[in-house]
C-alpha cells in the first residue's frame, strides 16, 4: 500500500514523473536547503494554542480575529495532529494521511482545519499548495473511519493563520512581533478524490513523461 499526504498530492500535480520516482521507485528530489525557523514557531504556536485551550479562552494574539473558537477537546487535537488521521483506500491500495495543526468549531457544531503559516514578509496572494492542503484536510475529516464513528460534523471550509514580520515598518522596542492574518479557504475535497483517482492509475502504468516545466525533469534528462 502507497502512503500519501497533502505534500505528495502537490507534487503529483506539480510533476507526475516526479511523484511517481519519488512514490513508486523511492527516487526523490534533491534536497533543498531547510530551514529549522519554520518549524520551531510551529511547535511554539501549538503549545501557545494548547495553553489557551485548556483555560477554554482564545488566544490574546488571535482576539477578534478568528471566526470561532478552538475545538476545546485535546484528546481529539491529538488525534488530529497524529499519523491516525488517514483514510484508507483498500480498492486502489493506497492510504491519505494528514496532521492537522490546530481545529476550529464553528457554532453549528462542525469542525475545520486551522493551520499556522510563518513568514518573514506580508503576504500577497495563498500559495496554491496552501489551498489543496486544506482541500485534504477536509477530505481527511470528512471521510477518517475513526471521526465518521464519532459523528463528527465538518463543512468545506479551513482557514489558514498567516503569521509574518513586516520588514518596513519594524517596531524598534518588538522587532520580532509577529502580526497574523487569518484567511478563510472554501475547500475543495472532491477535487482530493479526482486526484487520487488519477494517481492509482499512474502507479500502475509506465513512468510517465518527463514535464516541460519541471526543472528536475529537465536535469534529468541531461543523462550526465
């Protein structure tokens, strides 16, 4: 069985070739150079979201601005911040997994995905990998055997938390002061099925073509 996740979805509509390497025949991408920074505020925000939640208040940095609060369960946070938020699909031998970051609930009681993205800039437009993440994070909520069990209600909906440093109007006594914009996303989740659907087929054909665009491809096809 495949394992697959919101990264591997993007790559599959960035570069088929790519993805099939990467899935099928375990050749990834060169790696590029990664910054730790990212990942560190992530798990920050996490406990600072977790604090909040436990004394049922929404976050000081987050007042007025989300449109609901903060699903009060950690036992279920938990849940859908691990591995065991997946969906298996036996007939095409593949499994979507996911870990959310954080959930809201809205006032008909349904649950969307919340998710921390860090900047060094202001944001001008979401990136479309962004958007397909919150396609997935939907399906995964929608379709999860396990929150289907509990009668867990969601919607298409997710919203993404963008938190950034403003690099032209810095606060000399807080230069590091994050502001954060919250975007409301109307996901997509049947477009995640389409995808897969398209994916268990191209696992199970030739390698497809190399992709015009792909610069990886391209290197590739150097033969050097």
């Amino acid at each position: 069985m495949y394992t697959l996740s919101a990264t591997s979805l993007n790559l599959y509509l960035e570069c088929p070739r790519c993805f099939y390497l990467k899935i099928k025949e375990k050749i990834n991408r060169p790696p590029s150079p990664f910054s730790t920074v990212p990942t560190g505020i992530d798990n920050i925000l996490k406990k600072y979201f977790d604090y909040y939640r436990s004394k049922n208040e929404i976050p000081p940095l987050l007042l007025n601005k989300l449109p609901a609060k903060l699903l009060a369960d950690q036992s279920l946070i938990s849940f859908l911040r691990s591995k065991k938020l997946a969906v298996y699909l036996e007939d095409l031998d593949l499994k979507l997994e996911g870990m959310l970051d954080d959930a809201l609930i809205l006032d008909d009681n349904s649950i969307v995905p919340l998710d921390n993205k860090t900047r060094g800039f202001p944001l001008k437009e979401i990136n479309k990998n962004h958007i397909f993440q919150m396609n997935v994070y939907s399906y995964l909520l929608m379709n999860n055997k396990d929150l289907k069990d509990l009668n867990l209600k969601t919607k298409n909906l997710a919203y993404l938390a963008n938190w950034y440093l403003d690099p032209y109007n810095v606060e000399i006594n807080s230069p590091l002061e994050f502001i954060v914009e919250i975007e409301e996303i109307k996901t997509q989740p049947e477009l995640v099925s389409q995808t897969i659907e398209e994916i268990a087929e191209v696992l199970n054909s030739p390698p497809p073509e190399a992709s015009n665009d792909c610069l990886f491809c391209q290197y590739r096809n150097l033969g050097y």
